[in-house]
C-alpha cells in the first residue's frame, strides 16, 4: 500500500522524459524505457505480429488473446475480462464514475481514451484515412464502418471482398 500511494499520489520517483509516467525506483524506469520506448522486444508471439519486452507479458497476451481466458468477472454484469485493470476501467461504467472532463464543453468521460477521441471533434483532427479513396475520419470505429459499407461487398457464400474501386 505504501508503494502505490508514493507511486501514484506522491511522484516522488524517478519518471520518464517520454511519457511522463513514474516509477518507484530507478531499475523500474529503466525496465520500462528498454521495453516500451527502445523497443527491445524479445519476446515474440507464435500466433500473432506482436512482441514483447518482458516474458510475463508475452504469457498473459498468450493467456488471454489468443486462449481466451478471462479471470476477472464483473461482480455487476456477466462480462469477464482479462486484466484486473480492465475489470477496474469497466466497473467505472456501472458506477457512473466520469473523472475525464473535457476542457471545451461540459462532456465528461468514464475512460481517458472516450475523451482523447472526443477531443479530436473540437481540434477538428482526423488521423484515420481510408486508402481506398482518402477520407479521413476523427474515430478508427467511423472508418471502419465506412470500409464495410463504401468498399466492401458480400459474395454469394456471406464472405466479404474489397470492391473494386473506380476512384
């Protein structure tokens, strides 16, 4: 418990020059600066593209990617997650509990990510481009639907298949 009150209210560790996040010793930001920012990542996944830093991460990405397994129940609704973390961020939902305020309006947020994809609407930002014919769009979730609908058809067995374009 001490460590996570210096850890998260004091900030009296070192922190990264990156990503401003804190640590509660010097091994541990050097931990994260190898695995995240220099991206030494060692440790591949066989199923997938992805790779990690650390072992015990490659073991819980096996764990719950790609075998499904999700250990945290919520005690509120019958979905399960994960990461204990993930089950926190989701309960935020059923309590109401909005800590991401934006600065332009009165909108108020239960996750950090709802707000930054909020706040890509008042800075007019939109980082997701179709390749096919160069929209672009504030949401990855808007693009893909635009790909589905304006760029996609249906075969005759249900399977999806690019259109041809004429752009």
């Amino acid at each position: 418990m001490l460590a996570h009150k210096r850890m998260i209210h004091d900030r009296n560790g070192p922190s990264c020059a990156e990503c401003n996040q804190c640590f509660l010793c010097e091994s541990h930001l050097v931990r994260h600066m190898q695995t995240v920012h220099e991206r030494n990542k060692l440790h591949a996944c066989t199923m997938c593209d992805k790779s990690f830093g650390r072992k015990e991460n490659l073991d819980r990405h096996m764990s719950t990617v790609h075998e499904g397994r999700k250990p945290f129940p919520c005690p509120k609704c019958d979905k399960s997650f994960g990461l204990n973390h993930h089950l926190v961020n989701h309960l935020r939902s059923h309590d109401n509990v909005k800590l991401y305020l934006c600065a332009e309006c009165p909108s108020s947020f239960t996750h950090s990510g709802h707000l930054t994809a909020h706040m890509r609407i008042h800075r007019n930002e939109k980082p997701f481009e179709c390749t096919s014919c160069k929209k672009k769009f504030n949401q990855s979730s808007n693009l893909k639907r635009h790909v589905k609908t304006r760029h996609t058809e249906v075969d005759k067995t249900g399977a999806e298949e690019p259109m041809d374009s004429d752009f």
